[in-house]
C-alpha cells in the first residue's frame, strides 16, 4: 500500500469512528495539515509529470518543423548556382557529393562452383 493510500485509510478511518479523539498527540484537523505536506508535493509532481509531457509534445512538434526546414536549406544549397549537389558545403552539410558517390557496378567475374566430392 502507497502512503498516499495508507493516509487516505487512516484519515477516512479516523474521521469515521473517533473523529473527536485525539491520537499523538493531536487531534483529526492537525493530522489532516500534517499530512497535507506529502499529498500537496504528489499533487505538485503530478502537474510537473503533466508539464513535462505538454513541453515534450511542444518539443516533437518543434523538432518536425526544424526537420522541415532543415530539408528545405539542403534542397536550396542543391538548387542554388554554384553550390550544388557536388559543392564543399553540400558535403558539410552531411551528404556525399555526387562526384564521390560510387556507381554500385561491380565487375567481379563470378567464382566457379565448388567440385561436389563423392561420399
């Protein structure tokens, strides 16, 4: 059982069958303000776990335009004279200048296949 759970028991306990009574000194009202302390730090942790969900949307949301735009700048130096897909800041950028892109064409011969040994 969570402390949360537990002061909710004794506080519904107590207040139900001896809520004149005084246990440890102090009466059901002084328990209730002492046991406001941990409740209100769980109700304020509560809405920062809120808070930091809302700003991590805000954050996806923001990291999807940059990409966006990001795009944009990349294309741009591609279109742009004198710059280009095979320009130094198109490499600087993090892409592979179309002069030192390989083909992909290979001109290996193929291996013979292995003799089968009989058995």
């Amino acid at each position: 059982m969570s402390v949360k759970d537990k002061i909710e028991l004794y506080r519904t306990a107590w207040r139900d069958a001896a809520a004149e009574v005084s246990f440890a000194g102090m009466t059901l009202s002084q328990f209730e303000v002492a046991m406001s302390q941990p409740t209100d730090l769980r109700d304020e942790i509560a809405a920062l776990e809120l808070e930091l969900k809302r700003k991590k949307a805000e954050r996806a949301d923001a990291d999807l335009a940059a990409l966006e735009l990001l795009k944009l700048v990349v294309n741009s130096v591609r279109g742009t004279a004198g710059f280009g897909d095979n320009s130094p800041l198109y490499a600087n950028l993090g892409y592979v200048r179309m002069q030192d892109r390989k083909s992909g064409k290979t001109n290996k011969s193929p291996k013979p296949a292995a003799p089968a040994t009989a058995a």
